[in-house]
C-alpha cells in the first residue's frame, strides 16, 4: 500500500476539494450582490433569495468552515414556528437541515447545491406554514434518510 | 400590482382546479353505472340501447364536471333518457311517470352500487355513493333541423321545453378546438400513443368554467337559490375565451371578459343559447332583479379573487389561503402537495433549475438560470422544539 493513502472511505478527503476562494467566486458570480467575507479557512456569504415570484425574498446566510457543512440561516424576514413551537427541517440552532450526511461534500459547489436547496427549503416552509404539511420529501417509496438533531461531521 | 405568469401560480392553480374534477375512475364507474342504467331503460321501454337512448349532457359531455361543495364533494352526471315516440302520443306527465316506472323497476332489481331514486322537477335522480345520476327524460324534436334536438318536461310549464344539449357541446368544444388540438398532440407524442381520449386533456376554457363554479359554490353557500346557472356560466365563458395560454392569465382574463357578454334587451337580460337562438338562459333573471344582481356581484368578487392570487412577494403561503377561500381546503391542499411535488419529482430526475439573482425554481429549462447540481434530502430531527 502505498504511504499515504487510506483504507477508510469515511474519511477519504475528496481529490477535488475547492477552496473558498473558489466558493466565493461561484457564489459572486451568480449573485453578484451579494456580500462575500472570505479566508483561507471559512467563507461567509449573505445573499437574498426568493424561491418564485409568489414567495418572499428572504435574507439568507451561509457560514462555511472548511472540513465542515455549511450552515445556512434565515435572517430576514423572521421564520415562524408553530403554536408548539416547531420548525419543520430545522436544528435546535435554527439552522436549516438542507441534506443527509454524505449528499454534500467539498469538492461540490455551494452555489449550485446548498443555496438553490435553501431556496426550496423556503418554497416548502412557506407551504408548510398555510397546510401544516412539509410535501418536500420523496415520496414513501424512497428510503427515508436518518434524522439527526446535528449532521455527523464531513 | 406586479402581474406576472408564474410556474409555481399555474401549477397551483391547475391542481387545485383538477381535485375538483371527476377522477378516472369515478369517470368508469359513473360509465358502467348509466350503462347499466341505458340497458334497463331499454328493457323496460323493449328498444335497443344501442339507439344511444340513453347519454351524458352537461358537464360530463363538455369535460367542467365540478365536485359540489355543499354537498361534501359529490358528483352530479346529467343523463338525457330519450324515448323515441311522438309528443301527439304521450303527454309529458306521463313521460315522466313511465321514464320513473322504468328507473323504479331498475333500483328494484338491486343493481351493482345499490341506487336509489328521487324524483325531481324535470328529472329522475338515481343517488349512489359518491354521485348522483339525474335523468332527464325527453322525446326526439322531429320539428327541429337537428337530429339531436330533444323536447323535454317541467312539472312547471304545460308546454315541452325545448333542448339539445348534444349541439350545446359540440359548440362548446368547437370553441377550444384549437387548444385541445394542441394539446392532445403534445400528450400522445409524450405518451406515444396514436390517439388519446379527449377526456383525458383539459383545456384553459374548461379549467376556468371549473373554477368558477366552484367559485360560485362557495360565494353561494348561503344563498343557493341565487347561484346563477352553470349554463349561464359556461356561455359567458366559452364567449370570453380567446384562445389558450397561461393557465391564470386564461382564467383571470375570461373572468374579466365575461359579463360583457351578458346584454340587455330592454326589458330584460339575455344570454343566449348559442345553438337554439330563441332561448335565453337569463330567462329565469326575469322579473327577479335579485338574480342578475347576484351574478353581477359574484363576477365581481370572483375577478377581485383571482386577481389577488397573483399578488407577488406576499408568500406562498397567502396564495394557497386565496386559493382555500375561492376553492376550499381541500383543493388548496391538494394544489399544495401536487406542486411541491412537481419540485420534488423534478430534482429527484435532476432536471430543477434556479434562477440567475434570485434562486427561483423552474423544473425543466428556464431564462438566467443554472441547474441545481444534484439531489438531496431534507433530514434534521424534522423541527427543533423550544
């Protein structure tokens, strides 16, 4: 075997893992008003999304560490739980659960995957909020994933 | 206010419009039920049921059959039962009675569904569970040009009535010919069969007509007696039509256009029928001033409804409250689900897309926009608890 390579996909670190810069890049470019705050090692992005023409435009962050998932919060306008309290797909930090352990990893663009899934996030909480009904997962057949109060590390 | 035509609004729209349709099978079930119901007729009346004596008129021909909210989303299928004899030999009273012996013997006879019958002012009403069949009986109008032109009874009037509910769908249909055209072409070419049944495509024309009767429904919960006509509605609509499109804008623009249609002789309202001039469907508005002024009331009400669907920023969420307003809970959840699932079903076979600025959704292709890179799952402990 050679020196250096690992036996454990678990914690195989993806061949083509991007920097933040690159992150950033992605990020400007398709929201180009965006604010970016950048480091080697973590990327700050807030931005505004409005998942249709129908829905709000809601002010939304993203703070990105490298070795770690983003994590994505709703800052404006205000999410509104249920009477209970409960905030459909969210962690008790109020961030938003947005994929299963291993649907993201770091050689993926956030633009393309954590941002347009926040946006549908949005889209589907909207829903939830007139029916009390979240109708954005896959339908029964599909094997549901596990559920977890925090995302075991990337 | 921003008007626009939006994906996410026409698909919401058109669930909430098809949760009110007949569903396939209902539609076969309701088939073999007047089937059942033509043969025993038949029977009784020793024809053959293959002279058509017994067929669908009104919503189930035009294809705007609306389930009726105050009757817990049931069904109603008008029937025409015709026999085929001369009005110098059976007095109306008579047709009716005998046309009720035949139905009575068949309820008897305990048929599949187990119906049973009611007798109304100018029809037969057989319930099953679910649905009603109402069976209009009536002779051939061998004085009309038009072989499918029918004289039929009112418990009312002395003179028979005339109809022909046959010529009314067939210009109806002529009306959306084009549209329906289109999109039976498009649906076989996807389906990649040669000819899909008609009844299977719905066009912006019968999709408005649905919609606003249900509209009607509930603006009328109270005041039943007031409702205009569904036939009423259906002209009106079918004369504002201008062509297919966008499924909101279609709507919203036959809402706009159609009390125009409605005129004014002098002394009264007219709507004609557009297949039997001398008739005015706004007959019964005469001498009930409170009528023609709850149509034009709910016309109204309906296009400031519809208008406020399209009202842009304000939330999902207040859109799917308008549509539980103008169409009921149910349809507004249905039109729910069946949108987010289009979103759902769209990304899971990796053809979503986002918006250039914005992140807006669009299955399929759509102007300034990227494609979302994959898959996922929304996980998490499904909602934190304070």
């Amino acid at each position: 075997m050679l020196p250096g390579t690992t036996t454990s996909m678990a914690t195989a670190v993806p061949a083509n893992r991007l920097s933040t810069a690159q992150q950033a890049l992605g990020l400007r470019s398709v929201f180009p008003d965006s604010a970016v705050a950048l480091s080697p090692r973590r990327l700050h992005w807030t931005g505004r999304l409005q998942p249709s023409e129908l829905c709000r435009r809601y002010t939304v962050e993203i703070d990105y560490k490298r070795g770690h998932y983003p994590k994505v919060r709703v800052l404006a306008p205000e999410l509104k739980a249920d009477d209970a309290g409960f905030l459909p797909h969210t962690y008790n930090d109020l961030s938003l659960c947005l994929h299963d352990a291993g649907q993201w990893d770091e050689s993926m663009l956030i633009v393309d995957t954590i941002v347009p899934w926040a946006a549908e996030w949005l889209l589907h909480y909207e829903v939830w909020l007139a029916t009390n009904e979240w109708f954005g997962d896959h339908g029964d057949d599909v094997l549901r994933p596990t559920h977890y109060q925090e995302l075991p590390p990337l | 206010m921003t008007r626009f035509s939006s994906q996410i609004l026409d698909d919401l729209l058109g669930h909430g419009i098809s949760s009110l349709d007949i569903t396939p099978a209902e539609r076969s079930l309701a088939i073999a039920r007047y089937t059942a119901v033509a043969e025993a007729l038949a029977e009784h009346w020793a024809t053959d049921p293959s002279d058509g004596i017994v067929y669908p008129q009104g919503s189930m021909r035009l294809g705007t059959i609306t389930r009726k909210y105050h009757r817990s989303d049931e069904i109603d299928i008008d029937l025409v039962a015709r026999r085929d004899l001369s009005k110098h030999v059976i007095s109306q009273a008579e047709l009716k009675e005998d046309t009720g012996l035949g139905l009575e013997k068949f309820v008897l006879g305990e048929p599949e569904g187990t119906p049973t019958l009611d007798e109304g002012k100018r029809c037969w009403t057989l319930q099953y569970p679910g649905f009603h069949l109402d069976t209009l009986p009536a002779l051939p109008n061998p004085q009309a040009h038009s072989e499918s032109a029918i004289l039929i009874t009112d418990t009312e009037l002395v003179r028979w009535l005339f109809s022909n509910p046959i010529a009314y769908a067939d210009w109806f249909h002529e009306v959306m010919a084009k549209e329906m055209e289109d999109k039976l072409l498009v649906l076989s070419k996807r389906m990649d069969i040669e000819q899909v049944p008609t009844w299977q495509v719905k066009t912006t024309l019968q999709q408005a007509v649905q919609a606003l009767k249900r509209h009607r429904d509930i603006y009328f919960t109270d005041a039943l007696e007031l409702r205009p006509a569904s036939i009423i509605i259906t002209t009106l609509a079918a004369r504002a039509y201008r062509g297919g499109g966008d499924l909101y804008e279609v709507v919203d623009d036959i809402t706009d256009r159609m009390p125009r249609y409605v005129t004014h002789d002098g002394q009264r309202y007219v709507v004609l029928n557009p297949v039997e001039h001398h008739e005015n469907f706004a007959d019964r508005w005469h001498g009930k001033p409170e009528r023609s002024e709850a149509f034009f009331r709910w016309i109204e009400q309906a296009k400031a409804d519809f208008d406020g669907l399209a009202r842009a920023g304000g939330g999902v969420d207040t859109v799917i409250a308008k549509l539980a307003a103008a169409f009921g809970d149910r349809a507004a959840v249905e039109a729910s689900r069946a949108m987010s699932r289009g979103i759902v079903d769209g990304r899971g076979r990796n053809n979503l897309a986002y918006g250039l600025g914005t992140g807006a959704l669009a299955v399929g292709p759509a102007v300034r926009s990227r494609h979302v890179a994959r898959d996922h799952d929304f996980h998490g402990d499904r909602g934190a608890r304070q």
